[in-house]
C-alpha cells in the first residue's frame, strides 16, 4: 500500500503549527523533500519504506522556504 506525500509552497506560518527544519529530518526524509517539491505529481512513498512517518511530526518542513506538509 503506498501514501502520498504532498508539500505545498506557504506564506503564513501560524503560531501553533510544529516545523521541522530540513537538516533536523531522517535521512529518508532529507532525501524525498527535492523529489515533492520538484515533482509533486509523481511522488509517492511506499508506507513500508517509513518516508510518510518521518514526516509525522511535521506540519511544515523549513527547506528553501516553508512548505505545509500533508499525507492521504
């Protein structure tokens, strides 16, 4: 069974939202945030392969700019 990830460019970062700054993610993660933000429509994770739960306690991820992090 496979999860998509999405991250998607903000310009508000509420006050009570959790970010994860890019150099504090797994390596999984690392590695799958250039892929969602270059190609969003062909990046999907594999719920075996723990990239969606890497991003669990997210809400957005501090990269080149501040992206809003979401999982279906």
């Amino acid at each position: 069974m496979s999860q998509r990830v999405t991250l998607e460019p903000v310009d508000e970062i509420p006050n009570d939202c959790r970010v994860c700054h890019y150099d504090e993610l797994e390596a999984e993660a690392k590695a799958q945030v250039p892929l969602l933000i270059d190609a969003p429509a062909e990046a999907e994770t594999d719920d075996d392969d723990g990239v969606a739960d890497a991003f669990e306690g997210c809400d957005l991820v501090k990269y080149t700019e501040y992206y809003a992090v979401s999982a279906d």
